[in-house]
C-alpha cells in the first residue's frame, strides 16, 4: 500500500529525567539510556555481537550485514558505522537494515544526533538523506563502504519480505511491556529466516516473550550483565537458520547462485548503463562501459528529462516501485551533484485536463494518504501560483519531482572512478566456463566475469534475450530559443498532462514528447513538432501567449528537437534482473499451462553471470537509477533495495511466466 506513516510524536521537555532527549509520547518511554546512550549501544549491541572482532577479520567480498528492529535516533548505526570504520580492513563494506513504524522527522533527528559532536559527519550524512515517511523500503548511501536500507513500517512485516540474510542482530524498540506489538513470533521467525549462518543477536531485554520466541525460531541465547540499571541483557546466535519459503509459490524467481564479479561489462551508456556502472564501480568492482557512442548519446540524451511519476489509481506493484524509484533518485542527485548543476528539484504539475482524468486522481487522493510533501491534490489556483503562470486546471503536484540534464548525468555517471569507457559496437556474446567473451564489430574481443545489457530496444539482438518482448517507441522532443532580449519568466514546474513543458534552461524552452510505438525513425519531422506546440499551447494558453508576445516563434517548420527511441516492456514495467535460460524456463514450467496454481518445485534457470537493465520508457530518471541497485546489489551478494515482492516484478522472466500461463 502507498501510504504515508505518523511520525514520532516528541516531548523534548525532559519527561523521563533527560534533558533535552527524545522522549516517546505514544510509547511513554526514552529512545536511549538516561545514563549513557552511547555507552548502553557500545555494551549491548557493539560488544553483544563481538562486532571489533568480527569487523577487524572481515574478509568476505559481500559486504558485513546487521539488521535492526527500530531504528529510532539512528545512534545504534552511527556507533556500528564508527566501529566498522575503526576496525575493518579497507576493502571491507558495511550494509544495515533497520526497520521503523514511526520515524523521527528530520528535524527531530537532526537534534537528536547533535548530543554526540563526535559523530557529526556521519550525521549529516544521514540527516541529508533522510527519506518522507512514505511506507516502504529507502536506500540511503552514507559513504563509499556503507549502505543503509531503511524499511519503513511493521517491523515483522518488514523483515519477512526482506530479500537478503543478515550476520548480526539489533534486537532493539521500546521495551515489549511498553511496544508489545513488535515483539511477536512473527518478528523472531522472519530474524531466523533471514540470517546468515551463524549469525548473532543482542538485545537489552530479558523478557520472557522475547526467550520463548528467540528459542521458538531457532535461536540460542544467554544472559549477560546489563547496561547501568538493568541487570541482565540476552546474547545469542543461530548455528542453521530455517529453509525460507517465501519462493515456493514462484520458484523461477530464485536468485540464481552467487559467483564472484571482478570485472563486468556493460553493454550501452545511456541512463540504464551509466548507473548501473556507477553502483558497481562505488562497490569496488572493475567495470568496463561500451557504447557505439557516448555516454547519454541516446533516448537518454535529451538537453532536460522530466523526472516524474504516475500513479495508479488502485495500488499495484508498478506504482510502489516507481515512487521508490522517484525517491530514490532524488537522493542519488542530492548526493551526486549538490550544488543541483545537473538538476532542479522545482516540482512536477500533472494536470487534470478532462473530467475523466479529474475523477482519476480524486480516486488516487483518496486511496493514498501520502505526505503532501510528495503528491498533493491542488486547485488551478494554487497551481497557478507554484507554477508562476496561469493555469486553468489544477492537479496532482508532486514537489520533490523536477527535471534533470540528463545527457550530462550520464557523462557525470560514467566519470566515476573505477569505470572505463569504450566506444564499441558489440557483434556477439559467448559464454565459457570463466564468464563471457565480447566479440566487437572491430574485430577485437573483451572478457568479462559477468555482463549487463542496458542497450534499451535492441537488447533482444542478443540470442540468449531474442524472446524478450521489448518494443522500440519513438519520441520527438521540441525546443523554442528565446531572443536574447526576451523578459518573460520561465516555468517554476514541470508542467505535464498529455504532454510535458519544463522551466528554460539557459534560454530553450523544451517541451515534448511524441509517442509513436514501433517507429525507428530519428529524423526530425515538423509533423511532430506540430503535435507537441498544439499540446503546449492546449496545457498553457496564457503561457504561450506571453511567449508570442515576446516575439517567440512556434512555427513547426523552425523549432530544433530531437527524436530518439526508448523502450517499453508489454506491461509498462522496466526488466532489471538476471536473465532466464528461456528453453529451461518453457521446458521446467510447462505444467503451468494446464493448473497456474501448481508450480513444479524447480528454481529458475539464469545465464550465469548475465544481467538487463532495460524497458525504463519515459520515466527512466524515476526506474533506471534504482534498478542499478537492484542489479548491483544481486551481483555483490547483498540485501535489496525493494521489498522481494518489488524484485520479483522487475524479473525479465516474468513474461516468460505470463506466455506460459497462457499457453505461448
């Protein structure tokens, strides 16, 4: 569901003997020790999980995973961070995964944290960072070594539709007398189901309830001397954790097993590419970017790209992956480029033009409680006046949407340290027992451990991806050059409906885009332009006036553009995932033709080691960046960034399932 959660209410009044502390109204209790906050998380949770040690002999390539039940002030992940930095070799990489129904807003946290000076970098890190309450899964980059998944909503929810296992537990919340309804058996079961081998516990309680379910779903724990006025505390490991059940009912979305990446090679450099070469290469992973061009030489490089989203109506899969991807990229651009050269987060205006689409997001409004910070139904007046024109329609404005200079974040992408660009073309792919040979239309050849395609509408061109429904759908973007002398203002927002108008950028007012399925074309065809001008001048009359009383001409004939071809998946929905053994797929799940509800216990059959980011359509900048973290976070061995349910919807092989199903 697409909701927004309550935020913590605070006292800071020092209720609970701590001056200006944080204190919880809805659970009558302090978020950390009166005596020492920092010195209680070191004792149970640092110390409790032998954290200096195992940090200090970290090895693995995957990253060192703790997982949390309520995150509160952060002060648990900012001392493991701080004990990470200290003790792990430097090639090591933290990842944590906290959970959290009632998140401190940020200026909230920002207080919170100051009572720790030494940790003020990091957080400013997370505060900079700090995700709306929006219910569902935030990835936040803190660092080069250090991730943090924030899952926002029940904890046991939560972590059971984790898709990812976890080295050491943060068994933490308001006490079970006071917050009973995170400590149940469903919480204990989904820890155990999501552990790696071995993996250890700590936790400040000794209550019964929390024994008997530790113990109920597989764990052994001790008691421990306590922190300050508590006695006791419970450590713990688990030596074998349970089977996880969870792909039983869809077995052909089984990750495929882990193999070590040193090296991967991705095949095209637009949006899809370029960030899913900057999320390896941030991992330590040598990564080599071909594209016949450049990077965003293609559908991704436009002079500006909206970034926006539409919503369903109804929630579905699609539209919790898309605002996850919205947000997420926001973050990206924030921590990418903060002096916003390359993007403005200026707000993004979908209109309600008809009667139809009004009633639509009347429907949307009342089905979705989001913050207003993210979406907001508004009036024509208010529109209006947040986009510095007059509107005659009002509708959904989302603020933190806007637009970006997309040709130049693929160049900026694709800068970063750890990447080699190659201008190529790509003749064929082949597999051997060491990973993949790249056969270049030069005649030269390229190895790799693993591969990504990312090359858009012509991924099928490759055999092992020739049954993969991508269509090619041609797009013509138009742009009026102001006069040097002109003194209208620009646009505030993005402005959309069956078009999309952006703010000038230095003086070119672009707007756009046809859409024409299964059209190749690139050249530039004024028929097109006379499209676009018509849905400008039908979005914003009084705008286009003020234009043409500025001496701006909108004579289709001479308006410059560019025409580009992006792609789209059947169902509207990007691939990004490990690509399926096709023959094995039709072959292992044939039954599905005659009883959909009987799937054969067999896992999905990959290409080892070969990947796609591909089907982003129109609304790359939302679903490109956050499927790099979906691919990059499969191929490092990590937690992912969505709940699984959100994975499994982005796997390619799910229209292999849905021809199956009937009968293709």
């Amino acid at each position: 569901m697409l909701t927004g959660l309550e935020s913590a209410r605070l006292d800071w009044s020092g209720v609970g003997g701590m001056p200006d502390a944080p204190y919880s109204l809805a659970f009558g209790d302090v978020y950390f020790s009166r005596q020492d906050g920092r010195a209680e998380t070191e004792h149970v949770f640092i110390l409790g999980n032998q954290l200096p040690e195992r940090f200090a002999s970290w090895q693995e390539t995957r990253p060192f995973v703790i997982g949390e039940t309520g995150f509160g002030t952060g002060l648990n992940m900012l001392c493991a961070w701080a004990c990470f930095d200290t003790y792990a070799p430097p090639g090591a990489r933290l990842h944590l995964v906290s959970t959290e129904k009632h998140p401190l807003a940020q200026e909230d946290l920002r207080r919170a944290l100051a009572a720790w000076p030494e940790f003020v970098e990091r957080a400013r890190a997370l505060v900079n960072q700090w995700p709306e309450p929006v219910r569902g899964v935030h990835r936040l980059i803190l660092s080069e070594r250090v991730i943090l998944d924030l899952h926002l909503g029940d904890s046991a929810e939560y972590l059971t539709h984790l898709d990812g296992r976890v080295d050491a537990w943060f068994l933490d919340g308001f006490a079970p007398s006071k917050n009973p309804d995170m400590w149940q058996p469903a919480l204990f079961e989904a820890m155990a189901t999501h552990s790696h081998p071995s993996a250890t516990l700590a936790t400040f309680t000794c209550a019964g309830i929390v024994k008997r379910g530790l113990k109920t779903a597989g764990f052994e724990w001790t008691k421990a001397p306590g922190f300050g006025r508590k006695r006791e505390m419970l450590r713990g490991h688990i030596a074998t954790p349970p089977p996880d059940i969870s792909r039983q009912r869809a077995p052909w979305f089984t990750p495929p097993s882990h193999q070590p990446a040193r090296h991967v090679a991705i095949i095209g450099a637009g949006l899809a590419g370029a960030s899913t070469a900057e999320a390896l290469a941030r991992r330590g992973v040598q990564v080599t970017l071909i594209d016949r061009q450049a990077p965003g030489a293609g559908a991704s490089g436009n002079r500006q790209g909206a970034l926006y989203v539409k919503l369903a109506a109804e929630t579905n899969l699609q539209s919790r992956f898309y605002l996850a991807g919205l947000l997420y990229t926001r973050r990206l651009l924030k921590r990418l480029d903060p002096e916003r050269q390359l993007w403005d987060d200026c707000g993004v205006l979908q209109l309600a033009m008809s009667d139809k689409e009004a009633r639509r997001q009347a429907t949307f409004l009342r089905n979705h409680a989001l913050p207003q910070s993210v979406v907001e139904g508004i009036s024509a007046e208010q529109a209006s006046q947040r986009a510095g024109v007059s509107l005659t329609w009002g509708g959904l404005d989302y603020p933190a949407a806007g637009w970006v200079r997309l040709a130049s974040l693929c160049q900026r992408l694709a800068e970063c340290p750890g990447i080699v660009f190659r201008q190529a073309s790509i003749a064929t792919l082949e597999r051997h027992d060491t990973g993949w040979s790249l056969e270049l239309a030069d005649g030269s050849s390229l190895a790799a451990d693993q591969i990504v395609v990312a090359n858009a509408w012509q991924a099928p061109d490759f055999s092992p991806l020739e049954w993969l429904p991508l269509k090619p759908i041609r797009g013509q973007v138009s742009e009026l050059h102001l006069p040097p002398d002109a003194s209208i203002a620009s646009l505030k927002r993005v402005v959309c409906a069956g078009g999309y108008v952006l703010p000038m950028l230095k003086g070119v007012q672009s707007f756009g885009a046809t859409f024409t399925p299964g059209d190749k074309d690139r050249e530039l065809r004024e028929s097109d332009h006379g499209a676009n001008v018509r849905e400008f001048e039908h979005m914003l009359p009084a705008y286009t006036e003020a234009l043409r009383a500025e001496g701006v001409e909108f004579d289709p004939g001479r308006l410059s553009g560019r025409a580009s071809l992006r792609a789209a998946s059947p169902d509207k929905s990007p691939y990004a995932g490990p690509v399926p053994d096709a023959p094995a797929w039709r072959k292992d799940y044939a039954p599905l033709q005659k009883n959909a509800r009987r799937a054969p216990a067999i896992a999905g059959q990959h290409h080892p080691g070969l990947w796609i980011s591909a089907a982003h359509g129109s609304r790359g900048l939302a679903s490109a960046p956050l499927c790099a973290e979906v691919l990059a976070s499969r191929i490092c061995d990590e937690p992912m960034p969505l709940e699984q349910e959100l994975v499994d919807h982005l796997h390619p092989g799910r229209r292999l399932i849905a021809d199956i199903m009937r009968g293709g």
